[in-house]
C-alpha cells in the first residue's frame, strides 16, 4: 500500500509519495517493506500507487533490485485506472485492493500479506504466517508496543486479551488506551480477503482497518502478532526527521546496514563522497556523490550534495541533490532535494521543532 499522501509531512510531500520519500541515505521508505517481501521468500508483489507516484514508479521500474525479476510472481505496480465500471481513485486501502480483485483472483497462492509503504523496519513475514496459521486466525495484525512516552495517538491502537486475540481497535485516536500500535501489516487467508472486500464494495465501504479490521473484530478471530525489533514510520515531520537520526545510533545502524538480511534498492552509479582539506565530519551519513569543504555535525546527508567553504550543518537531514553555498550555517533542518541554498544564508529550527526548508530558486537560469 503505497498511495497515501500525509498532509502532517508538510511541503516534504508535495512532490512525491510519502512511500517514495528517501531514508538513510541510501534508500527510499518502500524499500524495507519490498526488502522484508524478498528476504520472506514472497515472489509475487502488487503496489498499490496513488498520490504524487512520478518518482516512485521510476524506482520501481525495475524489479530486479529486490529479486523480484523471475518467470513466477513478480513486481506488479497499479496506479488507478478509470474502466466502464469505475471512474474513482482509490478512495480508502480497501477500494485501493478491490480496484484490483482480479489480481487477487488470478493469483493462486493461499495467503496475502499486506504491508504499508512508510514503514522503516525488517521483518520475517514468514513467521507472522506460521503464527497466524497455528492461531487458526481470520486475520492477523503485526503489532508493536512502544515504549513509554510515545505520542501514539497517530496510530492505531490495539488490545488484547490473554491469548492475543483483539478485543478493541482504534485509529488515531484523541487519548490512547494502550501503547501497542499496528505498523500497519496484515495476514488475511486470499479467499476470505476477496470475499470481505467485495462485500464492503458493495456497502460503499473503503477502509481496510476501520470498515473490516475494527467491523469484523468480535465476529472473526483477529489476532495481534507482535515484534520487539526496530520500527518507526515516517507520516509527519518529526517521525522522518527522528527516523533518519535514529541511523546515526550505532545499534539501529549496524542492525541495518550489518546484520542479515540486508535491506535493498536500486543503486545509482555515483562516485564516492570526497572530502575536502577544510572539511570536518563527525557522527554523520554521509552517501555517494557528495562533495564536502565545510562542517558536519549528527546529520545525514543524502545522494550528490556539495557543500560550500566556512559551511555548517548541525543536526539536520539534507535531501538529494542539494548545492549548499558558502559561508551558510544549517541546523535542526530538513533540507528539501534539489534546492540551492545561497551564500551567506541562516536556517535555524528553534524551540526543538524541526524547519522544513523549500528555496525555489531556478539553478539553471539563462541571461
């Protein structure tokens, strides 16, 4: 599921889909969820694209960075597509599915995982299925309990009872009852799936979690599956500001970057990042192709960045392909791709909020 749009990520996702939005340098947020797919052992993959889908159907043009390039299964990507019966986008993450019931029905294989787009995390889907089939479960909810402290209330919420089954759930709700989440990740037998969407289909009804999950949960046995490992998700600024500093922390680094399985993308052929006499790097990401002269701080810096003499940047997150000119000072920023940011320039977010800094100068001007 990688159409939504989050109007809480501010200008961040004006131009692209939130699922598209790049993390950690290298890579961008459907990655995780396409990498747990492959590393699960699943070969037929449907991407569900929707709002601002220009460059994430570039980086799913090809399918073979996830091996998903084989005579069985496949990558598929369906955007919406106006027929004879239909002339809607998706209007929730159920019509979005029942646009395509007849990949569903074509398909053969007894199981369907659905997984958000703009989850950062690994996971063996494999061992959710094993769970849901030994629960005997109708559906079964990947969840998480999150530590205490946590703004949950952008989640849905879940409890449960002594043996796991869900007994109440809730989506974003105003006080929160519980701190296990949903990450967003669902098991569900393919038939009983078909069957559930063509009758919410049939009632208007468009949400998968709200019209069936929530609708179904004292009627079906809804289990939760819970993980312990990394998650986050990346719907507002503050989470994917937070997610891309939380891989300048050496456990969730190594956790990714070094331990099986490995998480993939599509590669770009830069050169690797050059550093300058003058420049000064400390407790950074810092990818490919990225030219530097000046001071790096605790902050990460994606794919062709050049940053000017007598620069500064502290704590901030720099988007690809971004010319950062001298004597310019940055901290706790999130620099959108593809800006130029002038000499002499000051971009400061204060009283611990993050600045979302859009310049929309024309690098190319002639005359």
């Amino acid at each position: 599921m990688a159409g939504g749009n989050s109007t809480r990520m501010m200008e961040l996702s004006n131009k692209r889909a939130i699922a598209a939005m790049p993390v950690a340098g290298s890579y961008r947020a459907i990655d995780f969820a396409l990498s747990n797919m492959s590393n699960s052992h699943v070969q037929k993959v449907a991407v569900l694209t929707q709002f601002n889908a220009r460059s994430l159907n570039e980086h799913l043009s090809s399918s073979k960075w996830w091996d998903f390039g084989r005579k069985q299964g496949g990558l598929f990507v369906f955007n919406p597509t106006i027929t004879p019966d239909n002339g809607f986008w998706y209007r929730g993450t159920a019509d979005a599915i029942a646009q395509n019931l007849n990949f569903l029905k074509s398909s053969h294989e007894p199981y369907v995982v659905i997984a958000s787009g703009d989850g950062v995390y690994k996971m063996d889907y494999g061992k959710a299925l094993e769970y849901h089939i030994n629960k005997h479960a109708d559906i079964t909810v990947v969840t998480k309990v999150m530590p205490e402290g946590t703004d949950v209330t952008r989640f849905g919420i879940v409890k449960v009872d002594e043996n796991n089954r869900i007994t109440e759930m809730e989506e974003k709700p105003l006080v929160k009852k519980s701190n296990r989440v949903s990450i967003g990740v669902y098991i569900i037998r393919r038939r009983q799936l078909i069957e559930l969407l063509e009758k919410a289909s049939s009632e208007n009804r468009d949400d998968l979690v709200r019209d069936i999950i929530i609708r179904y949960k004292d009627v079906k046995n809804i289990y939760a599956y819970d993980i312990d490992s990394y998650w986050n998700n990346i719907s507002t600024v503050r989470s994917y500001y937070d997610t891309n500093m939380d891989f300048l922390k050496k456990d969730v680094h190594d956790y990714f970057f070094k331990e099986y399985p490995d998480v993939y993308s599509k590669i770009d052929d830069n050169p690797p990042a050059k550093f300058n006499p003058g420049a000064k790097v400390s407790n950074s990401l810092i990818s490919s192709g990225c030219i530097l002269n000046g001071v790096v701080e605790n902050s990460v810096l994606f794919k062709k960045i050049y940053v000017g003499n007598n620069v500064t940047i502290k704590n901030s997150v720099i988007l690809n392909d971004v010319r950062i000119g001298d004597n310019t000072y940055i901290e706790n920023c999130i620099v959108e791709s593809r800006d130029t940011i002038k000499p002499n320039s000051t971009y400061i977010g204060e009283n611990g909020n993050i600045k979302v800094v859009v310049v929309k100068e024309d690098r190319y001007k002639i005359g």
